[in-house]
C-alpha cells in the first residue's frame, strides 16, 4: 500500500471512529502499535515499559483524536505522541534506571570477558544517550534505531529537514566526544 493509499484509509477510520466505531480505531491500533512500541522500546530499552508507553500513546491519541488533522500522515501524528509519551517517562525516572542498569552491569561476574565489555558498552551508550538533549536524542532513535528518513523525522517532529540533519550532527558530535571521554577509541 503506498503513502497516499495509506494517508486516505487512516483519514477514513479516524472519521469512523469519531463517528463511534471502534472497531476501526482497533484497526488503527493494529495498524501503528508496532512502530509505536518499537520506537518507546529503543529510547527505553525495557519491553515492560516500552509496552505501557504504547498503551498510554493509544489511549492519548484516542483522547485526541478530534484534533488530527488528515492533511498528514497518522503515522507522523501517532509517532509524535509517542515519543512524547516516552520522553515524559525518561523525565520521571531517568535517575533511578540509570542507576539500576549500571548496579546490574556491576554485580555481573559471570560469562566470557568480551560479553560482560559489550554489556557495559551498551550500557554506557544507553546512559550518554539518556543524558543527551532530548531534541538530540530523539533524533539519534528516530535516525538509527527506528530508521526514519530525514523527512519523516521532519514530518514526525514538525520541524525543517535542515533542522534534522543539524541535530543529528550536533547530536552524533556530543556522543563521540562523551565517548572518547570514556575511554572509547572512534
């Protein structure tokens, strides 16, 4: 299904949904929850979270529904929630699962040296990315993680593609300077 097949089907169940027919926002639901919880599952990293984040992105799209306008994608619209969503949970507890990731990479004694240096890798990755802007953070998910072109990270965010391309190199920069402060050859 192309791009404009798929802006008219979604425009058409957001109509019969507020018309009262939920059957077709559960199509919109089926349609969208994976990309929705893919992109809370990479800026989280937590399948348990990642899964409320969904379910709180539907229940506020739904909330919301009257104020989408058909004139753009409901992907765009719908990822936009989401990432707000996720972003306001970071806000509320991104102390505590920091210090919760590092403590389980500290206890971790067992297992080949290589594995225990990658997890803590990751986890230093994850925690620089934590402690990023969140405009260059989520530009760095939307980018590599969630693999968004510039433009559907412009449409996503609602600001200009050069806007885009400026934060991820701004974004790309802070991270491998972190990462050299840490000890990581690049």
């Amino acid at each position: 299904m192309g791009r404009e097949q798929e802006k008219v089907r979604d425009a058409r169940l957001v109509d019969r949904t507020l018309a009262g027919d939920m059957r077709a926002f559960e199509e919109l639901m089926q349609c969208y929850q994976r990309p929705v919880f893919d992109v809370a599952f990479r800026m989280l990293q937590d399948r348990e979270t990642s899964s409320d984040i969904t379910q709180s992105t539907f229940l506020a799209a739904f909330e919301k529904l009257g104020t989408y306008d058909s004139d753009y994608k409901f992907f765009s619209w719908i990822y936009r929630i989401a990432i707000n969503q996720t972003l306001d949970y970071t806000r509320r507890n991104r102390v505590a699962e920091t210090s919760a990731h590092l403590t389980v990479v500290e206890e971790q004694t067992e297992g080949p040296d290589s594995e225990l240096a990658d997890k803590r890798t990751s986890v230093l990755v994850r925690k620089l990315l934590d402690d990023l802007q969140e405009d260059h953070q989520t530009v760095l998910v939307l980018r590599h993680y969630s693999e968004l072109s510039y433009e559907e990270i412009a449409e996503v965010l609602e600001i200009p593609i050069k806007t885009v391309k400026s934060r991820l190199y701004s974004a790309r920069q802070v991270l491998k300077s972190r990462l050299q402060e840490s000890g990581y050859d690049l």
